[in-house]
C-alpha cells in the first residue's frame, strides 16, 4: 500500500501525531475501495485516491459505487458508513481538525460492535411486546423502524 503525505508533512517536512491519523485515513480508504493510494494507470484525475474519493466518502448513495467489489456486499452497511465517515474526518486537510488517535481507535471499536451484532430479521410482520399493565399486544412495525424502535417492548420468551 503507498502511504500519501499529510499535508503537512508535504508544507514543512516534520512528522506530527495527527500526521499518523492522517495515513490511518489514507489506509481506510485503500482498505473501503481495493485501490492503492497513488496509482497513475488510473484516468489522470484519480492517480490520487484521497483527492478523488473524498466526495464520495460523505454520501452514502455514492459510498456505495467505490466500495471493493471483491467484498461482495458482505458487510454491514451501517460499518461501511461508519468507516467512511471516519475515513473522511483522519483526512482534514487541516490537521487541527483530524480526530486523535484515541478517536480513532474508539470509532474502530464502534465499527466493530456493528460488526458483531446479529443482523435482525428483514421482514417483520408483527413485533409482540408485553405491555407496562402486563398485557400483550402485537404491533405491526416496518421494517424501516429504526433499530432502536424495533427493540422498544420487551421480547415475549419462546415456547
């Protein structure tokens, strides 16, 4: 993978902690895309990965036409959003407003209990809960509910 310089480093020559932040934004975006860094057998307006993805790294329609084909589509959508997003903050132009490498590690962390937990259910038809006065009742809730909303009453046991 060829690492790019963060500005920075490219305006004075010296090496700062957000410098590092600043590769790590660089190696997400190789690691979201399959595509190195520098690659001039690219059209000339994308040699430079960061300078032609960083639009896309902010709208999730878009996000979706860079993403490495060899993942298949095997992935949470809602890591590959987060992943962007955390892509996009470690490349600031200005390194004042890239995040510290603890942010970084934090957001990773975040990406992977995504990652981790099971992936509910597509279609819902009915959602039983039981009620603050004990009764139970179903409820239709779309699949486009919010996860939050979906686990709002509690789970009537099996069996």
């Amino acid at each position: 993978m060829a690492m790019l310089a963060a500005p920075e480093n490219m305006a004075t020559g010296h090496m700062y902690v957000k410098s590092d932040v600043y590769g790590s934004g660089v190696m997400l975006v190789e690691m979201l895309t399959g595509l190195r860094a520098l690659d001039i057998n690219r059209p000339s307006a994308q040699h430079n990965l960061v300078d032609w993805i960083k639009p896309y790294l902010s709208d999730k329609r878009k996000l979706k036409n860079i993403m490495d084909a060899r993942l298949e589509g095997k992935y949470p959508s809602r890591g590959e959003v987060l992943i962007a997003q955390l892509a996009l903050t470690c490349l600031a132009t200005e390194q004042k407003n890239r995040p510290g490498t603890k942010q970084v590690v934090e957001m990773l962390e975040r990406v992977e209990a995504v990652n981790e937990k099971p992936r509910p259910p597509r279609v819902h038809s009915s959602h039983h809960t039981i009620s603050r006065n004990g009764q139970n009742s179903a409820t239709y809730r779309s699949p486009h509910h919010t996860r939050q909303d979906r686990n709002r009453g509690s789970q009537l046991p099996s069996g």
